[in-house]
C-alpha cells in the first residue's frame, strides 16, 4: 500500500509507514481525516438533513462544511468556545445550537466506528520510520489518541467532562505488517512478484464485519486456460496472505476492498512463517477479486501442471463479497491436490476424544454444510465435559485420510479455526467468542463468527480413525447411531450426500450432493469413487465402525435437542 490512506467500500486503510499521527494535530491536519469528513459530509446530506441543512445554510458548500468542522476541531484542542470566537466569528455557527453541535460529533464518530478500520506498516528495511517501534503498542496509542481527542472536542462543547467512559474500540479493528518477499516465482506469473506478503495480524476484538453477500453458490469449475498468466497486479492494491492450507503452502492474493476476508483468515488457517516460503514455489495460489471487468461472477479453477500449481480465481464483484468464496475456494483447490496424491478428502469433522476413564475415540462425522456435524461434536463437549480429559479437534470442516506406510488409515485436518453459523451453536457460545471471534453479518439470516479452535501440531499430527459417521440432518429416529453391516451400502448413502438445506448456502429442500462435497470430490468424481472404495473397504477391514447419526438439525424445533441426543448417544457408545 503505497498510499498514507484509503477509504472505500466503508474500509478505511491507514498506512503507519508513510503517516504516523501521534498528536491531536497531526491527526486533524492527515488526509485521512479530511477524507473521513468529506465522506461524512455527502452520507449526512443523504441521512440527516435536518442537520445538514442547517450547517450548509452557513458554510453554503459541502467543500466549505467540511474545512469549517476540521478547522473547528483543531481549535476545541487547543481553546475554550469563547477563545474559538475570537479567533474567527464565523465558527458562531457551530455553538448557536450546542446540543446539534453534539450531535454532529457524535454522528461522526459513529460513522468512524462503524468503518472497518486497518492499520498497515510495510517493512523495506529494518529500522527504517515505524518498524523500529513495536506494532502493537502503536496500534494502542493510535486508539487511545483518538478516544482523546474525540473526548476532547465533545466536553469542550459541553463545558464539562464525562462522568462515564466506555474506552471503546476507535482506533484499528486491526493491524497488519507487511514484508517484500521473493519467492519461487515461475515465469508465468512475474506480475504477482511484487505484492508484499501479511508477516503478521494485529485483531482487536470484537471484529465485525458486514459483506454484500450472506450465502455462497455454485460449483468451482475446472478452467481450461490459466487465468493469472501475464496477470500485472498492483502493488497499492493487493495483498498476500501466506497460508498453510492443511499441509499445502497457499499464497492468497486479495483485493484491498476484500480486506475483512483476507484478514479473517488469520481465523481459520495457520499463517506461514517467512522461512517456510522466502525462496519456495507455492502448491496452491488463489487470486481473490481480480477486475477483468466482468460484471458476473467468475469463480473457477486450473491446473499449471507446467509448474506444479493449483490456481484459484475470483473476480472483483458483489457476488463473492462473502467469506464463503475465500474459503470454500481454497479447501477445493487443498482437496484436488489431495486426490491426486491418493488421498481422500472428507468434509465434515474429526475429533480425538480422551475420557478420563482412560478411553480413547477418534470419531469422523462426514456431512455437507448444514448437516450438524459440528453441531454435534459441540453438544458432545459442552454436555460431557466432566467426562471428558482432552477433545481435540482434528477438522471441523475440511480434512483428509491418508493410508499411511502400515496400512493404518489417519486423519488430517486444513483449518486451525471454524467458520460456523452462530444460530446453531449452543445459547450463549456466541457470545463467550467476542474476545477472538470474527462476526460476518451478525443481524442476518446465517450471521457467522470464524473462531480458532485448535493448533497447527494438532491438524497435522494425524489420528487413527475408529469411527465414521454420516450425518443425517433431515430424518428423526429414536436411536441416534446405527452402524452398517454391508460396506456397500455405506458407501452408497456416503456418496448420496443427502441433507436437507439449512440456508448456509442458496439451496432449498432436500438435496443431493456427491460424497457430500461439492469442493473437490464431484469435479474429480472418477478418481474420488476409485478412492472411496479403497478406503471404505479398507476402514472395514480393520474394523472400523461405519454408519450414520441423526443430527436431526434441519428438523424443525429440534435445532438444539437434535444435536444434543446424537451427542448423549455417541458419548454412551465410546464409554461402553
């Protein structure tokens, strides 16, 4: 980010290396606040225009309007109301009224916080203006100096101080640092080469943020000709998050206007250590929200078999403005790379359960988004917990078996965190997350909160699985566990996929999806049934239980109950 501040989209990027505000009138006296105003000003016009009205009565000009507020807050620092009025009359306007003068304040302090606000620091060379500070503590003093001199301004006007203070979050919902980094860069890609890589994630919770787009659809299709090659990205613009995507080395480019995505997920994956990729080639690179100018969404997939890459690709439009599309993206492009090598990917989740009785489980409960998979393995943990000494979680959403050198079949996780529907966790989980969750559209239909849940040494340690589940969504049963006795026809409700949909995605009903996983498993389909049963009549071979839980989630008022019954019956079948 070459520039000291952007503002678009309602994101506000705030550049710590090229302007650094550490007093109430450097921070007055930026662009970045003349911009905020400017802003300001145009959204009160459209809001408020009883208040714009009476000030543009005034000042005559929205130009005029906003110059006169900043000139006048930068006298309230410094002067009393009568001393502001000595220095020029014309500011008599802003006092006639003190109460509207308050609430003008207010208004734009509100708009301020109701921003998604990041701060950036791009290290060239060590030592060099703000690298030599620490990062955080800068983050806290650029917070604390504008609750100062918002606090200022306003009592100023009052002529008296607050006798309550909220120290709220004004500063930066969060903050990142930024490295030059030369990677492996095939030829095909030069244009990528400049775009400074996330080192490290500041967040200051509650993180909320509010996308264009509430669900995801559609399938990621197999591109036929490499979308990114001759691609020039500009370096003001982009940013690359280095992530481990399972066990694979991800380069995530994304969009500035994309930035509440790109920085969600520090949630959800392990962010990759500058030694892991100076000087390495990718296994996978997602470009996200790229303008080729198309107005429609283009959302698909291609494989360099040139240079060993997967490459995933989504253009810059309001439709993949929702989370959905990063990650779902990137679990595609993780698992193709894991059915070419011979493994088999499984969405759903996989938890190593150790009671305190001594007996150990490693449950795999398969099933697309919204079957109650997570659901359930929750309920086991907020009901059990007495029982249980560790519950560690291999994959909540996205992982993969591995036949192993022994012959043994493993577990392997891709995520560190969870992107979940807040209305299916239990009462009151939502709320205990504030302090690390990350809210997408919390006052809508499907509100999520992207939370970290385990460690990278546990999702990559690998776990002997001992049982596998299908979660059934849609169907009540008084016994919540049955088990198959024919390997075939687990296999054949395995890859029916069948769930009824529960608005995660833009589906209605009942529907089919094949082995339940739309991200990999159907555009791969005849190597993914090859690797099905292999590894199903494998698993059945070494014993390992496979059958079916009704999660009974999309079940109309049995939302909590449903999960919680399957979560009883499973806790009594490990502790037999």
């Amino acid at each position: 980010m070459l520039n000291e501040f952007s503002l678009s989209r309602g994101r506000a990027m705030i550049n710590f290396t090229l302007k650094y505000c550490d007093t109430s009138e450097k921070l007055l006296d930026s662009y970045g606040f003349r911009r905020v105003v400017e802003v300001f000003v145009r959204r009160l016009k459209k809001d408020e225009g009883l208040i714009y009205n009476f000030y543009l009565d005034a000042f005559k000009t929205d130009d005029m309007l906003a110059d006169s507020m900043i000139e006048v807050f930068k006298l309230l620092t410094v002067f009393d109301i009568d001393e502001v009025l000595k220095v020029d009359n014309k500011y008599s306007v802003f006092f006639e009224d003190k109460n509207l003068f308050i609430e003008l304040i207010e208004l734009l302090y509100g708009y301020w916080r109701r921003l998604e606000r990041f701060t950036i620091v791009r290290n060239k060379r060590l030592g060099e203006g703000l690298q030599s500070v620490r990062f955080s503590q800068a983050n806290n003093n650029f917070n604390e100096l504008v609750l100062a001199t918002y606090r200022r301004i306003e009592e100023t006007v009052m002529g008296y101080k607050h006798r309550v203070y909220r120290q709220l979050n004004a500063g930066a919902n969060a903050g990142l640092t930024l490295n030059d980094i030369n990677w492996n860069c095939p030829i095909e890609y030069r244009g990528l080469s400049r775009i400074p890589f996330i080192g490290s994630v500041i967040l200051h919770p509650p993180f909320i943020s509010y996308s264009k787009r509430n669900t995801r659809e559609g399938l990621f299709q197999r591109h036929q000709k490499n979308p990114l090659e001759n691609i020039v990205l500009n370096e003001d613009d982009w940013f690359v998050y280095p992530a481990k995507v399972g066990d694979l080395l991800t380069f995530v480019f994304f969009h500035k206007d994309f930035m509440a995505h790109g920085l969600t997920l520090a949630n959800l994956f392990e962010l990759a250590k500058e030694s892991e990729y100076i000087g390495k080639k990718p296994d996978m690179i997602y470009l996200f929200g790229y303008p080729d100018g198309e107005n429609e969404k283009r959302t698909f997939y291609y494989k360099d078999t040139k240079n060993d890459i997967l490459i995933g690709y989504a253009n810059y439009t309001d439709e993949i403005d929702y989370f959905g599309y990063m990650k779902k993206m990137l679990l595609t492009l993780h698992n193709i790379k894991k059915l070419d090598e011979g493994h088999l990917p499984i969405h759903g989740a996989m938890v190593n359960i150790v009671l305190r009785n001594g007996k150990e489980s490693n449950i795999v409960i398969m099933g697309d988004s919204g079957a109650g998979k997570s659901e359930s393995l929750e309920a086991f943990r907020t009901l059990n917990e007495k029982y249980i000494k560790h519950m560690r979680i291999v994959f909540d959403d996205m992982g993969f078996l591995k036949i192993e050198n022994d012959g043994k079949i493993k577990g392997y996780g891709t995520e560190i965190g969870a992107f979940v529907r807040v209305d299916d966790l239990e009462s009151g989980y939502a709320f205990e997350q504030l302090d690390r969750g990350i809210f997408t559209n919390p006052d809508k239909i499907n509100a999520r909160v992207t939370i970290p849940i385990s460690t990278y040494e546990v999702i990559s340690k690998g776990y002997e699985v001992d049982i596998m589940l299908y979660a059934n969504n849609y169907e009540d049963a008084e016994k919540k566990i049955k088990f198959f006795e024919d390997v075939d026809q687990a296999i054949t409700v395995f890859e029916d996929g069948a769930r009824k949909a529960k608005g995660t995605t833009s589906e209605k009903g009942l529907v089919k999806s094949y082995f339940a996983n739309p991200f990999g498993a159907v555009q791969e389909r005849e190597t993914n049934e090859k690797l099905v049963r292999e590894y199903f009549h494998k698993m059945y071979d070494q014993g390992v239980q496979i059958g079916e839980i009704n999660t009974s989630l999309a079940i109309e008022g049995k939302e909590k109950d449903g999960p919680r019954n399957a979560a009883e019956e499973l806790f009594q079948l490990i502790n037999q």
